[in-house]
C-alpha cells in the first residue's frame, strides 16, 4: 500500500525502502493474467450479446475504459467534433480526467446509437450516455455479460436460485461452472486493447495514458501476446541457414 502511495505522489518515499531497494523481500508470483481474446471468440460474443450489451463490448474494445468509467459518461462528455470522450477525474480510478479517442468506425456508430433517443433525435445535457429506454442510467451488466459469454460459448445459461457467496448472481451452479471454466472477464477487455495496441507498435507511455495508469509498471501487466505474434517477432532471427547432422558446421 506504501509503494502504491508513492507511485502516486502522496508520499515521497516508503519506510521500507532504502536508497530506492526495498529491505523486505517477497516470493516472486506467477500471477499475471494472460487472457486474450481471438477475433473468433470477440465474433462470438458480439454475436451472443444483446443489442445494448454489445454496444458495450465494443466501447469497451475500442477504448480501454473501465466499466465504472464507461457507465459514467455523460452525454455532454462525448465531442463528435474532436472525436473524443472525456472521462472526468471524479469517476475515473486515479481521480484525474483524461480523454478517450473515438477512433474506430463500429465505436462511432456506438456513439451515435447511444446518443439517439427513442424518437430519433440526437440527446444532449448532463444525462447519462448509456441508458435504458426511458433516458436512467444502468449501473450494472453482470448478469447480461455472464449469459452472454456463455451462450458464445454454446452453453444455456441457466437461472438457479440465488446464492449469498456466489459471484455470478443467480446462475444454476453448473452454469457458474461453465462461466468460470471459459474464463472470461469483463475486464479483459480492456486487457485485450492494450495488447492490440502493443502489437502495432504504439509506444507503451501512450498506452499508459490511454488507459489511465499513474504507472508504466502497471501497463506492462496489461500486455501480454500472442503466440502468432511473439512467433512474427522472433521471425527476425531467420538467416535462410540449415541445420545438417552429418556436415561439419561452417565457421566463418
């Protein structure tokens, strides 16, 4: 908690550091999390998702937002003109505001949908952009994400009663099997913008403040690769040599 206040500023140093090397050594964990998302599967959830929720999908794809900040927006925080969104300091997690290009065809024609209301006219105030049909603001898509991720996936979501400790709302306990075998989150989501952007060579300080981290650490955790790619990338060694058992190597 000390060294997270410090890479925000609110302390200048931890108790627990000397010279900058931290005096207390812990056991490194493999706990990164390597989710991505093939375009087949991101076919298939859009596919599975009702209208709105797969309007969601993509503003979530194409910007990297995090659902709170997502479900945050204002309509007045949309500038078409600028094809821009911003996202204010106040629903934001670092609690500073920054901005979220528009930047895809599909994501402007999301925009568009959510700023349209029922009569067909463009809405415009202090309203929240993504609402239900009566202009209230939605504050959660759990339940519609968990029935769509499996239905993408070919299972039934099924409804069960609703149980205290569960953490997928009132699925049958087989279907919150099958949800957490897929293993799928809405977060990785945002996950899967990071490494897209990665993987086209976008430079990893512009990321970070696509995706509002206070620090580049924290972005490098937010990309992980393909193997396609990472194969592309290593591609690089080939020098069209040949490997014979029988010749003695060439030394040159």
């Amino acid at each position: 908690m000390l060294n997270w206040a410090v890479s925000r500023e609110y302390i200048s140093s931890s108790p627990f550091t000397r010279g900058g090397i931290s005096i207390i050594k812990f056991d490194r964990e493999d706990n990164r999390r390597n989710r991505r998302i093939s375009p087949d599967e991101e076919e298939h959830v859009l596919g599975a998702a009702p209208p709105q929720l797969r309007a969601l999908i993509i503003l979530a794809l194409d910007t990297g937002v995090r659902a709170g900040e997502m479900l945050a927006i204002r309509v007045k925080d949309v500038d078409v003109q600028r094809n821009e969104i911003t996202l204010r300091g106040p629903t934001t997690k670092s609690g500073k505001t920054r901005t979220a290009p528009i930047s895809t065809r599909r994501l402007r024609a999301v925009i568009d949908w959510f700023r349209t209301d029922a009569n067909g006219r463009t809405r415009s105030g202090n309203g929240p952009l993504i609402s239900n049909q009566v202009g209230e603001a939605i504050g959660r898509i759990r339940t519609s994400w968990e029935g769509t991720v499996l239905r993408a996936h070919g299972h039934v979501p099924r409804k069960g009663r609703p149980l205290r400790d569960a953490k997928t709302n009132s699925l049958t306990r087989e279907a919150r099997k099958l949800f957490a075998d897929i293993n799928l989150h809405w977060h990785d989501l945002r996950h899967e913008y990071a490494c897209l952007l990665a993987e086209r060579g976008v430079p990893i300080t512009k990321i970070q403040y696509l995706l509002g981290h206070a620090s580049v650490v924290t972005t490098e955790r937010y990309i992980h690769h393909t193997l396609a790619e990472l194969s592309k990338a290593a591609a690089v060694l080939e020098r069209g040599g040949v490997f014979d058992a029988l010749s003695d190597p060439k030394v040159g």
